[in-house]
C-alpha cells in the first residue's frame, strides 16, 4: 500500500486487547479496574482473524501483536492470531509484552509461528520494577526472555529512559548486550498518558548519554523499518538501541499503521486522529475497497514535536 508521499505502508501494529496484569505508572492510574472475565469487548476473536487476513491481501509483511496499553499475552487467542497471520504468508511476527507470561507459553507462540519478541523491561533492579510495575515479579520476565532465546527467537528489550528513576542503571543494561544475543533499546520518555505528570522530571536525553560513554561506536541500522539508532560495544552478543520520536523524527521512512483494541486505525501513533474500521469488519469486498484510500491520507509529519513546543512557550509566557 501507498500513501500519498510515496511510502510503502506494510507493517501494521495491532492491539488485540487494553487489559493488563500489571500497572505501570506511567501507562495506568493506580485505581485502573477490568472485570474478571474482560479481554475485549469491542472486537471478537473473528473480527481480529479478520483484520489479519484483509490486510496481509492488502500488502501488509510484518505484524506485532501488542496491547495497547493492555498485555497481548492475556488474550487467549493469541497463538490463533499469530497462526493466522502465518498462514497469510507473513513471515515477520512479532510481539510487544511485559514479559511475564513468556515462560509459561513460550513454546505455544514459536509453534505458532512468532518469530521476535520486545519485552519491557524499565529496571534490573526487583524493587523498583515492583514500583513502576505496582506489582511486578522480574525473575518472572527474565525466566520467559530465556525460554525465548532457547526456542531460537529474536529478544528485544525495551527500556524506557526515566531521569531520578533508572538513569544509573544504563551500564548495567549495556552488559546485557555483550552477555547474550539481545537488543537492548532506550526509549525517549513521552508525554504520554499518566507520564504527563512526570515528564518534566523524567525525561532527559538518552541519546546524547549513550554516545558520550566509552568504548560504544555507532553502527549501521539494517532493519526494514527500524526507528532505532543502533551501538555496539567491542565483542558484545547483541545491540544498543535508542530510540528518540522526540527529539529526531522518523517520519519520512514511516511505514506502519496501528489498529487499536476498539478497532480505531491510526495512520501515526503520535496522532489522536482515528478512522472507525468496524463498519468495513468481515466485509471483505468493501474493505479492499476503502482501505487504499484510507491508506492515502496518512500524515507526512507527526504533530507531537510540534505540540511539545507549544507547551514549553505556554509555559514561558505564564
């Protein structure tokens, strides 16, 4: 598929559920309830099977799976998902999670044909991922990212980069990469939901720190896709990733598109601009038809560093 500035859109994010086991404080309030029995109330495991199927036709090659602010993993179709989009022809599947639930289905998701797992990690340390988790278990995480490199996936771990919070706990990071073959990759802390709060005080600039450490090159990125300014260290196993939407815009090589868990497509995850798919579900005709279309009209440019600038001159000219 095309948009209108010429970029190849074929990886498609899809959120398969907004519940989660646990309630990270920048993700959730701590008062956040779900009913016992909820996974998604607005799109049934058909509807998702569908979603999968309409866009692989439609040129989609890479699907991850996550949650959307929920954990993918907690819905028991999952290894369906995943087998479907297999059976599409989709060979890069992927799958964004907390992490821990892994070591008990780990197994289940590579028969089904998950070839690459991002797992969120924000310390090493026990006590404070219990803080910023609120419940957490971390041997939990670090037991599944093993399963996950037994059975022969690709591991990523995501770190968001919290100034006061986990800023020196880099290095200890760092030596993950040159112990086993995993991506370890710093994410810029956004101005996202609850993070509101805390932005202010928690984001710094983790770019600039990785490259002023000792011993650390830069090297060429050769991921399809990939936003991820990547660093080696001599002899390690694996990667250092940064990843910065707010301070270096990825936008011209943009090629995704998200679908949330209420079946709402956004043509930019840093955008609130939303268009309904649930009136083209298990329409397949008249999806193939309108999603060209929709696909068009994706933004040449995301407005959040733009948004952030005018809330920093609000603030100077109160």
């Amino acid at each position: 598929m095309l948009d209108r500035y010429g970029r190849v859109v074929d990886y498609l994010k899809i959120a398969i559920t907004d519940r989660c086991n646990l309630q990270c404080v920048y993700c959730k309030s701590a008062d956040t309830k779900y009913r016992p029995d909820y996974i998604n109330d607005t799109l049934s495991a058909d509807d998702i099977k569908f979603l999968i199927k309409a866009f692989a036709e439609n040129g989609i090659k890479k699907i991850k799976f996550v949650g959307g602010g929920g954990e993918p993993t907690l819905h028991p179709n999952l290894p369906d998902f995943i087998k479907c989009a297999r059976d599409c022809g989709i060979r890069d599947i992927s799958l964004t999670t907390n992490g821990t639930t892994l070591v008990r289905i780990a197994q289940k998701l590579k028969d089904s044909g998950l070839t690459s797992v991002n797992v969120s990690i924000d310390s090493l340390k026990q006590y404070k991922y219990h803080a910023v988790t609120r419940n957490g278990n971390l041997n939990e995480v670090l037991t599944g990212i093993d399963s996950c490199l037994r059975l022969g996936m690709k591991v990523k771990i995501n770190c968001v980069a919290i100034n006061d919070f986990n800023d020196n706990e880099i290095i200890d990071f760092i030596q993950i990469s040159r112990r086993i073959p995993v991506d370890v990759r710093f994410i810029e802390f956004m101005p996202y939901g609850e993070a509101k709060a805390i932005y202010n005080r928690g984001h710094y600039d983790i770019k600039s720190v990785i490259e002023e450490l000792p011993g650390i090159r830069k090297i060429e990125n050769t991921d399809k896709g990939s936003i991820a300014s990547y660093y080696k260290v001599k002899g390690s196993k694996g990667r250092i990733g940064v990843i910065t939407p707010l301070a270096c815009s990825f936008c011209n090589k943009c090629n995704k598109i998200n679908v949330t868990a209420d079946g709402m497509m956004r043509l930019c995850i840093h955008s609130k601009s939303e268009i309904d798919l649930k009136p083209y579900l298990n329409k397949p005709y008249l999806f193939n038809e309108n999603i060209q279309k929709l696909i068009w009209i994706k933004p040449r440019h995301n407005d959040l560093i733009k948004r952030q600038f005018v809330k920093n001159d609000l603030k100077i000219n109160k």
